[in-house]
C-alpha cells in the first residue's frame, strides 16, 4: 500500500494552503517529531469541525506506529471519515480505507468504520513508594523508581470504555510480595451479527517494574439487544482476581454456570 508516498505528496500540497495548527504538526513531522505532530493532529481530528487534513495525517501516524500513536482500525476509521469528506484527500483516503478493508477481510468490517475514537477514561493508581500508573487520554504511563515508560491506549472506533480498575494481589510464591493488574473493559458494537448487538470485552494487564504486560483477555463476555449499552454492570461480580486454595493467582469471569477460569503464572517480582 502506499501511504509513504500518498502522505509525502499530500504534506506537500498541505504546506501553503493547510490552517496554522494543522502546519504546525506537519512542520514537527518533516523534522521527525512524531509525538508531537500527533499531540497537534488529535484534537483536530474530533468533534464535527474536524479538520480532515488533521484526519488523514493522523491516519497516516497511526498506521506507522509512530508519535504514540498505533492500530490499523483507528487508521481505517480515519480515512474512512476523510473519505465521506469534500477535502482535496477524500480520493487518496477513499483508496486507503477500501485497500485496507480488503486487507484486514471479515475483520475490517468490525475495525474499519467511520465512527469517531473513543478516548479512555483517565485514573492514575499508585502501587507502592515511586511506583504508578496514568491513564491518560491515550496514552497509559508506567512510572517506576524514575523510569517512565508509556503504552499506547487508542480504542477501536466506536468502543465505549468503562473505568480502568486496579486490583493488587499478594502472592507467597515464588516469594512473597504483591503483583499489580490492570482490568480494563469496553462495549463495542458487532455490526456482523445486527446493528444493536452490543459485546463487553474485557482484558486484564499485570504491571512489572515499568512495564505494562498483557495477561488475558475476552472480546465478548456478554452480550446486550439494547439500543444502548447497558449502565450499571456490576464488574466486581463479572470480573474476580484472587489467590485460590491451591495459592496460585486465579482470574474468573462471568457468572452462574457460565464462568470461565484460568491461571495466571508465576512471576519474579521487580
């Protein structure tokens, strides 16, 4: 596909005609300041004015990984919206978005579609003495003993996030100490299977030292015919994360005879 040289060339068309702020995250990518440009693009990008330049640069970022920026359905989605727009990129957006639909089969239905990214619901969490996490708009950020490091946190278009929630466990073994974990939840809606089926996903993080890890995770713990997601799930009763009997670290989700279990193995704590 390629978006180098569609990008290059419309970075180029941009330069005399694009809006101040629009030029200003160009400027920062010519010079390769990729956080930064994408700090500029997303705001942009939102809302009913959004600039569709501001669109399809972003679109552009995220497709590249850089800036902090990742996810093909978020870059899909973006072109998409460009596409449905007058804007002198509509065509070359138009193309990508159909390229990568064809790309991505079955999947892109679900990932590629025009509705606006959802942001994360911010919380910051302290684990212990110079050890926290930021969620930020999206971005989450792990600091430990000084050392930062931060993990993209884009949702899906069209996901509607719930509140992060942080669960401490204390183990025995390998030695004693406590483990950190992250519970994040969202509902999406499953165009495949009728426009009012909604699905919560659900995935679970452990935070080691710095680091941000995935441990499991399920796209549809339950389902809903509602036109709207339904409010007041009670996640604590979903979701559970505690030391069994047998002293390993067991996660449970659902309720009924419908739970699911599983391990999460041992670990050497930093």
């Amino acid at each position: 596909m390629p978006v180098t040289l569609i990008a290059i060339l419309s970075l180029l068309r941009l330069t005399a005609q694009a809006q101040a702020s629009v030029d200003d995250g160009v400027r920062a990518m010519l010079r390769g300041d990729y956080r930064t440009a994408a700090t500029v693009f997303r705001p942009l990008s939102e809302g009913p004015d959004a600039d569709p330049a501001a669109q399809f640069l972003l679109a552009v970022l995220h497709l590249s990984g850089q800036g902090g920026a990742s996810g093909q359905g978020n870059a899909c989605s973006l072109f998409t919206r460009v596409a449905t727009s007058t804007h002198l990129l509509a065509q070359p957006a138009m193309e990508i978005a159909d390229a990568m639909r064809e790309e991505m089969g079955p999947g892109g239905m679900l990932l590629c579609r025009s509705d606006p990214s959802a942001r994360p619901i911010p919380a910051s969490f302290t684990l212990g003495p110079g050890h926290r996490v930021d969620i930020l708009d999206s971005s989450i950020v792990v600091t430990y003993n000084g050392i930062e490091k931060r993990t993209a946190n884009d949702l899906p278009p069209g996901w509607i996030p719930l509140p992060t929630r942080y669960t401490p466990v204390d183990v025995m073994r390998p030695t004693p100490g406590r483990r950190h974990f992250l519970h994040t939840n969202a509902w999406w809606r499953d165009p495949l299977n009728g426009p009012s089926v909604w699905r919560l996903g659900w995935m679970v993080s452990e935070v080691v030292g710095a680091d941000l890890l995935p441990v499991t995770g399920d796209p549809s713990v339950m389902t809903s015919t509602d036109e709207k997601p339904p409010a007041g799930v009670d996640l604590d009763r979903l979701f559970r994360l505690f030391v069994n009997t047998a002293g390993d670290i067991e996660w449970n989700v659902g309720t009924g005879d419908a739970v699911r279990r599983g391990i999460i193995a041992p670990r050497e704590p930093k």
